[in-house]
C-alpha cells in the first residue's frame, strides 16, 4: 500500500480554528504545556501545527494509554521525547494513583519557578500549565484525574471538548483545559491511517478495508503471535489478508443469507478488539521512524 501525501483529507473544525488562536494567545500565561500523545501512535497523535504555536514552551510529554502499548516500545518514545531537556513520561490515566507520579515529574518545572521568584523574596507563587493535544488522546481524562473530579466529559470519540477554561489542581497549581487540535489537512496518508485505525478520527474518513489491510501487515510483521492467540489459528505471514479476514469471520459464525462472511461486520469487529488492547498492547510507531 502506497502512503502518499494526501491532498483530500481535510479535518479541522470551526471550533478547533477558533482554538488554536485562543492557545496562542493565552500562552502567555502559562509556565509550560503538558502534551498528551497516544503511546501507541506518538508521530501521528504529535501535531506539527499544534507544536508550532507552542514552540519554544517547556514541555511535559505524557503518553498515555500505557495498558494499550507495548512496554519495550513506550520506554524508548519516553527516552526520545527527553531529548530537548523536556519531560517525558508513559502514563495509565485509569490508575489514579499516577497521579503523584505526573505531580513528581512536573515538579522540575515547577521547582525551578520556585527558585528563581524566592531569590526575589517573592515565597507564595502560582504555577500555570496549558494542556493540549489531539482529540481522543486522553486529555479530559487526564483533567478529571488531576482534578480528583469529573469534571470534563471523557468519551472515546473526538471533538468532546470544545472550549479554554482554567481547572485548580492544589493551592498553587493550575492547568487550563483546552480543545482537542488535528492538523488542517494530513500530508501523510499513513498518519491518517493510524488515527482513523484508533479512533482519533472517523474511520469511514477512508475506505475501510484499506485500513484493514494496513493493520494486518503491521500485525504479521510485529505481532502475528498474539494475533494468532486472540484468533486461534496459526496464520503466517505469507497467507493472503483475505484468506485471514474470511476465516476469522467463518470462525466468528459472520455469516450473511448465502452463507457468505459478513466482511464489513468482520473487519469492524477485528479493528475494535485491536484498537480496546483485547488482541494484545500494540504499538504503532517506532521510534526509529522519528522525525520529530
């Protein structure tokens, strides 16, 4: 499969417009940015055009998603995002107890404004940190963690959020709450591929047995034993993508009025079990295709 630039895929509502100006422009009120990825997608959920209104800001990464990625392949996205002097750190936002984690490592940031207002006799400061980052990657999650409330609506679909507002974590610490910002058009089809593969944005945004077909050779190239547990069966990697996709449907009893597998039904079913962890932890991207 060919993964050219895309001219076509556009997806960048008005609200997020609207949102990447209000970022810029309260940007100037915060310490530094905390930037939520996907660890199983880091390249495609780190947004160029988002980076580019933060630009020279500190920067905290947090991967979340921990329990979906693969270990080995989260430590060293952990290790690379560390290269600039920021903070890097992969993250299970369900566990609550992550939480004094996350405090620890922002604790950096946050000690060094400490420092530099006390040698001004200056002893009670405020900390202030915006929150970005693309839509479904966790961040009202993350607030409602932090908040020790619900207080942002989390859904496992994009565009929840659609507003800026402050949320206190302690006495001294606040975090601003900001909409979910995609790329105003994708110039890379895998990328696309990969958000639409894990829900970050619509999959009928492409044809879906394209992303199908996508996800199967990265399986047998990286993950083909813990496909073949989930499935039973042991595929190889020379078997055709169809002759996988219609016996896991024939196993799976998918079957329309002929007889026939039900290969939409199928596909769907294979890409939702992969994209909830139930197939195994999976990561995506690879270090070694770094480009950021």
């Amino acid at each position: 499969m060919e993964h050219n630039k895309v001219k076509n895929i556009h997806w960048f509502p008005g609200h997020m417009k609207k949102a990447s100006n209000l970022i810029s422009e309260k940007l100037k009120l915060v310490d530094f940015v905390i930037v939520l990825l996907d660890s199983r997608i880091p390249l495609s959920s780190y947004n160029p055009y988002l980076m580019e209104i933060i630009k020279d800001k500190k920067k905290v990464f947090l991967l979340s998603k921990k329990d979906l990625s693969d270990e080995n392949e989260s430590k060293k996205w952990e290790n690379y995002l560390t290269k600039n002097n920021d903070l890097a750190m992969v993250v299970d936002l369900k566990n609550q107890k992550i939480v004094n984690d996350i405090l620890s490592l922002i604790n950096v940031y946050i000690d060094e404004k400490k420092e530099k207002y006390l040698k001004k006799g200056i002893k009670n400061i405020s900390i202030r940190a915006m929150v970005v980052g693309i839509p479904n990657v966790g961040k009202s999650t993350f607030i409602n963690l932090m908040a020790k409330k619900s207080i942002a609506i989390a859904k496992n679909e994009p565009g929840v959020t659609k507003a800026i507002r402050w949320i206190k974590v302690n006495k001294n610490f606040e975090i601003m709450d900001t909409p979910g910002i995609l790329f105003p058009q994708f110039k890379d089809k895998k990328s696309a591929i990969n958000l639409a593969l894990l829900g970050t944005i619509k999959e009928d945004i492409l044809p879906l047995d394209e992303i199908f077909e996508y996800l199967i050779n990265f399986i047998k190239k990286y993950y083909l034993i813990d496909f073949n547990s989930r499935y039973k069966y042991e595929f190889k990697v020379s078997d055709d993508n169809n002759f996988i996709l219609e016996t896991i449907g024939r196993k799976r009893g998918f079957l329309n009025k002929d007889n026939d597998v039900d290969i939409t039904k199928t596909i769907k079913v294979i890409l939702n079990e992969f994209r909830n962890g139930i197939i195994g932890r999976f990561t995506i991207e690879r270090v070694e295709d770094a480009n950021i």
